[in-house]
C-alpha cells in the first residue's frame, strides 16, 4: 500500500460522529449486505472502498471470515465506529491517495458510494486505483443507481424516515433537492431532527447518476470486464426500469 496526498473532505453525515452513528440505525434491513457478503466470504482477501462504519467487515467477521479485511474511507465519524473492531485493517483516506498493488481478491463499493465520483476524471482515477488494487483473477462488486429511475424525484421533505437513536430518542430525515437537476448531477440536502436537539443538523451532498451505458464505457476505458449485472437485490435482470445497476467486473 502506498499513500499520498489528502482525501476530499466528506459530506457532514459521515464526518460529524453525532450523525454518523445514526447511519446504520438508518440504514437497518438493507437488501445489498446479502448480496455482497456472498462475494465477501469466498474471498482471501477484501478491500471495502467507502466503508463507512465497518458494518458490512464487521458481519464478515462475525461470520467467521478468516483472511485479510481492509476498509476504507475518508470520513472520521465513520471510521470512529468501524474501529470498534481492531481484528480488521482501516484506512483514513480514498482511492485518490491511497494505491494497492494486486493486493485483493474482492474490492467492493456498497452504498452508492460509487456516485460519490462526480467528474469523469473523478471516475477514471477510481477505476485505475481499483484495477491496480486486484489480483489478476480479483473480482470488483458495486452498485449505482440507475439515472433513468430518476429515484431523486422521491427525495422530497413528506417523505421522512424516523429512528430511535441508541439514547432512546427518536430522530426523523428527510432529503430535499436543489432544482432544478439538469444532466446527471444532483445536489440535495439531509435534515435531521429531534425533539431533544437545540436546532436541526443539515449536511449537503452531490451525486451522479450514470445509465447502464455510460457505466460501461467507462468500466472498458479503465480496462474492467463486467462479468455480471443484475437490476435489483433479488437477482432481477438489468433493464432500463431497474433501480440499480449491481455489477461484477474483473480485469480484462
């Protein structure tokens, strides 16, 4: 592993330790932990990309993984709460300064944190880290939404998820977009509230959405074969209504 330069700062919800130990409350039943940790488990050796809190290594863990499990992110108040466990490798930085050569057989990117890559350069430089950071027969599993699902049209204030947060009070988000969206760029911001908070806690954050199409493209370009694409978590085929676009891809 070799390391250099600084991360880009991460978005408020995940640096803020208030707020990024509310993540997985908000997260709790997700469909793609089911899907990934098949890989996961199968694997010598796992580089999670934008781990976040470490849920997903610390399953794999707990599951009786055995090799190697390294996470990464560039987020404290993420990191604060993977290091909870000490049994696996966790990295402060992004795949922009910290370079792997073949060192993985799985590299995953769980949570849309794909669409976290903004520009086309932001995009390639990613693809090049991964494919370096693979063994030759190494696997990448990631999943984007798909922009022609245009899901940001359901990120509206009525629409609010609550928790109960670990001190028993209960915590309401909900998202709103800046408009108007124009190509593939979508801006928005989280608001999070409770009645035991002085004010409310905002954080704003971008995303690109890509269409099946485009992912290709730049997969290819950056030397990756996609393998298998699926549409959603139960396995359904890719077509231009799927929510997501899951894919495996390994070096060409």
């Amino acid at each position: 592993m070799q390391k250099t330069g600084h991360a880009k700062p991460a978005d408020r919800l995940f640096a803020d330790a208030h707020l990024a130990a509310l993540y997985d409350l908000f997260c709790e039943g997700r469909k793609d932990f089911d899907f990934y940790m098949t890989w996961i488990m199968e694997a010598r050796s796992v580089l999670d990309v934008g781990c976040g809190t470490g849920a997903l290594l610390h399953s794999a863990r707990e599951a009786g993984h055995t090799g190697r499990l390294c996470g990464l992110d560039p987020a404290p108040g993420m990191l604060t709460q993977a290091r909870r466990r000490s049994d696996i490798e966790w990295i402060d930085g992004d795949l922009s300064t910290v370079r792997f050569a073949r060192e993985f057989d799985l590299i995953v990117l769980t949570g849309h944190a794909f669409q976290v890559f903004l520009t086309d350069d932001d995009i390639r430089t990613a693809l090049s880290a991964i494919r370096a950071a693979l063994t030759d027969d190494g696997r990448f599993a990631f999943e984007t939404r798909n922009r022609l699902v245009r899901e940001w049209e359901k990120w509206i204030p009525t629409n609010v998820a609550e928790i109960t947060d670990h001190e028993g009070g209960v915590v309401r988000m909900f998202r709103t977009v800046e408009t108007p969206v124009t190509g593939d760029i979508v801006s928005f911001t989280h608001t999070f509230n409770s009645p035991g908070w002085d004010t409310p806690q905002t954080s704003r954050s971008t995303l690109r959405f890509l269409d099946a199409k485009t992912l290709a493209v730049f997969l290819s370009e950056g030397g990756l074969l996609i393998e298998e694409q699926f549409g959603n978590w139960d396995g359904s085929a890719l077509t231009d209504e799927s929510p997501e676009i899951i894919t495996v891809a390994g070096r060409d």
